[in-house]
C-alpha cells in the first residue's frame, strides 16, 4: 500500500464511549476525568494527561503497586484529563469486560490493564500459593460499575466448573469461586513444572478464565 493509504487503514477509529480496542492489542481510553492504568502501558494520548504514580504513603492501593501482586511489583498509575489514552502491555491481547453495579470478578494481578475509577477494588492472595512461591499469586478482586480491559497471551478460553488449572496460566474467575491449591506430589524434588502446582476450581457454576501461555509468576519463583 501506498503512504497515504497506511496512513488511513491505520487510523484511531472516531467516536464511541468507554473503553474501545484499536485493535486486538491496543485499548483506546477516551478520557474525561481519572483511570487507573498499569504504569508502563501508556504508549501515546492526545489532549491534556497526568499521571500519578501511587506510593505507599497514600494507602489503599499500596498493596496492588508493592508488595501483593507479583515479585518485582505490578505499579499502576492514575491517569487524569481530557483526551484519549492508548495503552498496551506487550503484544498481549486486550479484553474489555463491563461490570454492572455489584458484579465482581478476580483477576491475576499481572493481567489487570485498565480500569475505571468506579471500580472497588481488594487484594487477596490466592490460598497458600504465597506460603510455596516468593512471588506468590495474587489477585484483585474488582467490583463494578464500570469497565475493566484485562491482557492475555493469544485468545483466552473461559471453563467452568469442575476444573483445574495451572496458576502461571490462570488470568481471571468468577467471584462466587474460591480455588483451592493442590500440590503434585509425584514430581521430584527440584523439579521447576506448572504441572506441580494446580487451582482446583469446584462448584456448579461460574467460570475460569485461561490463557494459552505459562507467564511463571509462580513456578519461576520455585526454582
């Protein structure tokens, strides 16, 4: 194609509210007032953006910057103004979930992207994954209103349950879920697999979200 022509079939779509893909792996943000987003992810925006970073001192969502979601820490900044906000995470897949008022779902911290700033959000760790793996597992548990853009390695696959699950490729499940951890006993000692490690995932409804992908949050902090 010629320059011009790129320039077009590659435009930013016009119009619409709330959060809107670009593409598969780009989340547009029209901005009219604050966001949370993960730092890092911001790669353009137009009009008028700040960005705070959160720090311990402001409480709250310390946990999420620092210590709970991963190893090296997941830190999210607050994102202010008018204007559009493009963000991505890595080549990874963008999902946009809208969650009514009341609705929740806990998703991997890792995989959180974006979400609004009427989402409540609390940080749990996952039964005692945090006791077999420094970095542990934690999730954020989200409850809307509002829309949350999650990322994921290729096109996730959502279960229900009974199922298990390897934690390092676990993105997101329902709130009425409470997985239980599981150790494979059979693996010698030393062995560095997900498949040592499974979330046990019981009950006759709700679902699990999973990725084609082991990100190794948990069984790298094992080796």
């Amino acid at each position: 194609m010629d320059l011009q022509e790129f320039v077009r079939s590659n435009a930013p779509e016009d119009g619409g509210d709330g959060f809107q893909k670009e593409n598969n792996r780009l989340l547009d943000i029209p901005l009219d007032g604050t966001v949370m987003v993960k730092a890092g992810s911001m790669v353009a925006y137009t009009g008028e953006v700040t960005f705070t970073g959160k720090s311990s001192a402001e409480g709250g969502i310390t946990g999420f910057v620092k210590e709970a979601v991963s190893g090296e820490g997941t830190p999210v900044m607050e994102a202010e103004g008018n204007g559009h906000l493009y963000v991505a995470e890595n080549g990874k897949k963008v999902q946009v979930l809208t969650l009514a008022d009341g609705e929740s779902i806990s998703v991997n911290g890792t995989d959180v992207l974006a979400f609004d700033s009427t989402i409540d959000y609390e940080i749990n760790t996952v039964g005692s994954l945090s006791g077999m793996a420094a970095g542990g597992l934690t999730n954020v548990y989200l409850t809307g209103p509002g829309e949350v853009a999650l990322t994921t390695h290729g096109d996730p696959l959502v279960m229900t349950p009974p199922v298990f699950t390897d934690p390092d490729a676990t993105v997101a499940w329902s709130s009425n879920l409470s997985p239980s951890i599981e150790m494979n006993k059979t693996f010698e000692i030393g062995q560095t697999s997900g498949e040592s490690i499974q979330m046990e995932f019981t009950g006759d409804d709700g679902f699990v979200v999973i990725q084609p992908n082991e990100e190794g949050s948990v069984t790298q902090s094992q080796s």
